[in-house]
C-alpha cells in the first residue's frame, strides 16, 4: 500500500514538474529571453532530462496561443489567398521566405542542436548574447508596414530566425530585432514576427511528435504553455510597440549566471 501511495506521490510530482515547464514555454516563448533556454534550465534544476520531443510538443501549446490571438490577421490571409488577393499572396510568399532557413537548420542540424541543448554553459552563453542584442532593439524604428517589406527583407528576418534555433537565443527578440533593423514600424514587426512563427513551429512540433510520450504531464504542459502563451502574446503585443524590450535583457543576466554554476 506505502508503495502505491509512494508510486502516485511520485507520479503527481512529475505531473507538476511538468505543468511547470509548460508554464515557463508559454511565459518565455513570446517574451524575448529564449524559451529552449529556460526550458533546458529548469529541466536540469528539477532533475529532469531536457527532451527535445516533449519541449516540441509545449512548442505546440504556444503555437495555438499565437493562432488564437492572431485568429483575424491568420483569417485574413486564407480569405485573400482564395480570392487570389495580390498583396495578400504576396504577403504569404514572404513569410515562406522567412520560414525556409529556420526550416533548413531545424532539418539539416537537429543533432548540433540536441548538443547544444545538453550543455548549459552554451546555453548562458546564448542567453548573454540574445541580451545585448536587446540592449540595442528599442533604438531602431522604421515606416515599412509588413506589405512594404521585399523578399530580400523577408530573407533577412528569416536568418534571424534561423540563429534563434540555437537555445539561449530567443527567436521572438530576434526576429523582433531583425524586422526593425529593416526598418517595420513596431506594430507590423510584432504581427509578422509571429505569423512567421506558426509553419515553423508547427512543423518543428509534428516533426518531433512522434517521439513524445503522450502522458498526464506532457498534456498538463501543454495546457499549462497554452494558457501562459495567450496572457505573455498579449503583454508581448503592449511592450513591442512602447519600446520597452531593452529591459528584458536586464533580466536575461540572472538565468545567464545561473546557468554557468548549474553547467
């Protein structure tokens, strides 16, 4: 009888841990600080191992906060891609360029990647590096809204996104950074930096589904980065726009230093 109590004792606290990493995806995948960072720290500091399978599928949870928050801007984009809406295809079109070298490192070089994910040095590392470049963003500022941007602007942002595949690196910051370095205006920068999010994460969560194993935890992560997700989209939303991301660079220091004594 001790052993059963003891086996669900152990088995709720693996449920919570879990709940918990949810909580920290859907926290720090839209705030600029890196959510496979916090996600590889966390899981050393509660002892668990960091799955790249189980952190795709949080990955998931957050890609349906981003669809429900940007549910109009996504509509709009299917309704003008039937009728054939020029600017609208056009649109579409630049954010495939933008999802293609994400797309290409996540398939060419998930093994570096899984490495890096198990060294939490690099990690700090990334997490100083992602810091700096926040330090700058709020100075840049621009007039392009997101049908002004050419192909080459579109390439650009995509590289960025591509580097933020590397954990301590926050694609949210760098993407953010990249479409204000070519000059977008703050509202378009947000919405294009997260409607690009959603085929590349998307496609990272499926590619990776087959190896999760679907328990109470893994689904109680996934409600926990969903709801977590849509309250950070939103605040993401006010900060972007009132320049007001330096400030999470200050932040960034303390999970930096934490990571090269847990290392």
């Amino acid at each position: 009888m001790n052993f059963a109590k003891t086996g669900i004792r152990k088995e709720n606290a693996l449920i919570m841990k879990e709940f918990i990493l949810g909580i920290v995806q859907g926290l720090t995948e839209f705030f600029p600080v890196s959510s496979s960072g916090h996600l590889a720290l966390f899981s050393k500091l509660m002892g668990l191992p960091s799955e790249l399978p189980f952190f795709a599928f949080l990955h998931l949870g957050t890609f349906l906060a981003v669809l429900i928050l940007l549910w109009n801007d996504v509509v709009g984009l299917i309704v003008g891609l039937f009728r054939w809406d020029k600017s609208t295809v056009d649109l579409i079109l630049k954010l495939i360029v933008s999802s293609i070298p994400a797309g290409l490192i996540g398939v060419f070089f998930q093994e570096q990647v899984n490495q890096a994910l198990s060294s939490q040095k690099l990690v700090g590392v990334f997490f100083l590096a992602t810091a700096a470049l926040l330090w700058i963003s709020d100075e840049f500022s621009g007039h392009k809204t997101m049908g002004q941007i050419t192909y080459v602007d579109a390439l650009v942002i995509g590289l960025f996104q591509a580097v933020a595949i590397l954990p301590g690196v926050s694609r949210s910051g760098l993407t953010l950074i990249g479409a204000l370095m070519i000059g977008m205006v703050r509202a378009d920068a947000f919405k294009y930096s997260f409607l690009m999010s959603l085929p590349v994460v998307l496609a990272a969560g499926l590619f990776e589904i087959k190896g999760v194993t679907f328990t109470a935890g893994a689904f109680a992560g996934f409600g926990g980065a969903l709801v977590a997700g849509l309250a950070s989209l939103a605040l993401m939303r006010y900060l972007t726009v009132s320049s007001h991301l330096k400030y999470f660079s200050i932040y960034l220091l303390i999970p930096a230093i934490v990571s090269f004594f847990v290392g």
